[in-house]
C-alpha cells in the first residue's frame, strides 16, 4: 500500500481546547489549510465501575493529520497507563514522518515492545490496550490510512441522511479468530492488543473521505451499545461537532454503557472558493498557451 502521509502544512491556529462538562471530557479543534478544512472533535468519560478512565486519546492540535483512540485492557492504573503510553509512542514514532501502512505497523510493534516493558518495570499486573488510528495524505486530505488492533473501531459517516455509519474495521476478538477464549473470558472478548505481546499482524486499510464525510473513532463503550444507525443520526445534528460527541457517549450511557468512553471525529470539507479559484486559474493559463501557440503557428 503506497499511500502516504505527511505534516500538516499551512494551518490557522488550532481553537477551543479540551476540557470537562459534566465529567466528560470534550475537545474540539478546526485547522484551516490552504484548500481544506479539517474539524476534529472528542469526547471521553469515565465509567460508572472504573476509578480511572482507561481510555486515551490524541491531542487535537498535532503537527500531523494522526488520530488514535485507545482503551486501557486489565482494570486500574496499569490499564490507563497502557493506553496513555500506546497513544503516545505512536505519536512519536510517526508524528512529523511521511506515514505509510508498514510504518504504521512497524509502529504498533515497537509500541507493543515499549508499552510492555513500561509496565514490567512497575508491576507483575498485565496491562496492554486496544487501539484505532486514521491518518491523512495529501493536501486534499482525501485519502486516509486506518488501522486497528482489538475492538476498538473505525466508522466512516457519509452526508447521506438516515444513512448508517460505515464500520471499517473488524473486532479482533476470539470468535473472529476462531480461538479459544482463556477460562472465564468471552469469544467476544479482544483477543489481540497492545502491550502484551499478543499482536504480530496489525491491521490497516485504506479508505477514500469525500467532502462533508467525517471519520470517527470509538472504544468498546460507545459501539457496544449505539448501533451504527443511531451514531449517524446523533453525529448529524445540528449542534456543534464536539456536542454532537458528548450527545453520543449520553446515548451509550443511557442504554447501559457503564465501561469508558471515547469517540473521536474528524470532518473534511473542501474549501470549494479556493479550489474553484485554481480550477479557473488553470483555465486561464490554459488559454494563455493556447493563444501564444496559435500565435507562433501563424508567424510560422
């Protein structure tokens, strides 16, 4: 897979930082760049039964078009630690870098490497975590890199109305694996993550985002109990993008989300005046050749 991303190039500065409503966590950035516009919202809460939220997620305001949101696996501090470190390294590792799906890969290894380390040092307690991640190419932003290791998801959003969310992704659980879960556990459980070793094939794919179309990343709290229906219609609301996001963790919580929550969306939108000025200045330089041609073929 050739497809590559590179930095952000010229930007607006990014605007309306993080910060907590009601114990949700919420984000919101939009970058203005030569000819397209990128909104990016999150939101993140912690569950009912959890002490610490063991979800992560990037920074709004990086230097690359490079989201991940990861979710902490094992219960407690290990946990949130596991996820925070996993968002981390990757930003590292590819952060400022042209990103192409073995980089991608290669990335999610050495995090697995890194991550299980860390939390060898501090304790004999597992700790790894689930994760997704978009990254975009190009100065259009057209084309993005998705990939995934356990059950958090991928869903593209089209401006369709009433249409569904698109799943990208494919749990890696034991039931799609067709393995054994170990004693007590679930075949829907995860059964690849990051941090423990138990990841040697990362998954990532590529997908096209028209204009209007957003991405949008989530754990295991949200997509467990908002259907991909209903994540289209909250997600199409007339309210602001990261509003929209907090109305959607509501809607997992009122249906019986007691886990954490985390959903990221990004949102591309052409900037149509910028792009209609280059097509007619092209067309006018077209023109110009023309006519200078039509002139030598006369003097001739």
């Amino acid at each position: 897979m050739s497809l590559a991303t590179t930095p952000f190039e010229r930007m607006s500065p990014p605007r309306r930082q993080p910060r907590s409503e009601r114990g949700t966590t919420i984000g919101h950035v939009v970058r203005m760049m030569p000819w397209v516009r990128l909104e990016t919202a999150a939101a993140s809460v912690r569950g009912r039964r959890r002490s610490v939220n063991e979800d992560w997620h990037s920074a709004l305001d990086g230097p690359a078009p490079l989201f991940v949101v990861a979710d902490g696996v094992g219960g407690g501090a290990m946990a949130a630690r596991a996820s925070r470190e996993l968002v981390s390294n990757l930003h590292a590792a590819l952060d400022g870098r042209n990103i192409d799906a073995q980089a991608i890969r290669n990335a999610l290894l050495r995090a697995d490497r890194e991550v299980g380390r860390s939390i060898a040092s501090q304790t004999d307690a597992s700790g790894a975590a689930t994760v997704a991640l978009c990254a975009g190419s190009g100065r259009l932003l057209s084309k993005w890199l998705v990939a995934w290791v356990g059950d958090c998801r991928v869903y593209r959003l089209g401006v369709t109305p009433d249409e569904p969310a698109q799943l990208l992704t494919v749990d890696d659980t034991y039931a799609h694996l067709a393995e054994a879960p170990p004693p007590g556990g679930s075949r829907d459980d995860p059964a690849r993550m990051v941090g423990n070793g138990a990841v040697s094939a990362p998954n990532v794919g590529e997908v096209a985002l028209r204009g209007g179309e957003m991405l949008v990343l989530c754990s295991d709290g949200v997509h467990k109990h908002v259907e991909a229906r209903d994540m289209g219609r909250v997600l199409r609301g007339s309210a602001s993008l990261e509003r929209r996001c907090g109305k959607l963790l509501a809607l997992a919580r009122a249906r019986g989300s007691s886990d954490d929550a985390t959903v990221l969306v990004v949102q591309r939108q052409p900037r149509r005046a910028r792009l209609a000025w280059l097509a007619g200045g092209v067309v006018v330089l077209a023109a110009v050749i023309a006519a200078v041609l039509a002139a030598f073929m006369v003097m001739q």
